[in-house]
C-alpha cells in the first residue's frame, strides 16, 4: 500500500523517515532527539545584547580576530578587547568604523 493513502497526522507531530549512511546513522538520531528536546530561549542564554557582546558575536561570525578587525579600522587590539568587554565606550564614529570593517549597521554597536 502507498504511503500517499494515509491519513495526515492532526496531533501536531511530524513523522520523518531518512536513509542515511549506516556510519551517520548515530550522529542522526542524536541530532533528531537534540532537535525534540526543549529548547533554552535567547533571553535566557544571552540576557541583554550590549554593543560589546554584539561586536563580539559579529566578529564571531565574520571569523575575524581582535588583530585583524583592529587593524582594519586603524586602532590597538587592546582598544577592540576594552570594547567586548565593555569597559571603552563605543561613539558613533567608532561603530561607523565597526560597521564598515564587519559589513553591518553601524547602530548596532551604539
């Protein structure tokens, strides 16, 4: 019989069926259990973004070192840690600089 000829499930559940490697077959069910477990909201995990966790996270993503963005808005990497960590303010002139050299809206570092 067709798998087409059944009933949709009406519980709010999906069911899934994949051939995968027998190798990755492990690593699947994990990630399948990872995904039903409950998940931690953000605000949880990051309470309130500040302009340091936010420069951060992009230099984070744009794989970028402390040297590297420093040197590629022209200040000391000392200056880039104070910023991350809060303890330098950072102006609207800086945050274009920022916004620049990591592809973003500079008013997210403000």
């Amino acid at each position: 019989m067709l798998e087409l000829t059944r009933t949709p499930r009406t519980d709010g559940m999906v069911e899934i069926m994949a051939v995968v490697p027998l190798e990755r077959g492990d690593a699947v069910a994990q990630a399948i259990a990872e995904a039903a477990s409950p998940n931690i909201p953000a605000e949880q995990v990051f309470p309130y973004p500040t302009p340091g966790t936010v420069l951060r996270g992009a230099r984070g993503l744009r794989g970028m070192t402390q040297a590297t963005l420093a040197a590629a808005i022209g200040v000391h990497v000392a200056n880039i840690s104070e910023m991350e960590r809060g303890l330098r303010t950072i102006g609207k002139e800086m945050a274009k600089r920022l916004g620049k050299a990591l592809d973003m809206p500079y008013k997210a570092f403000l």
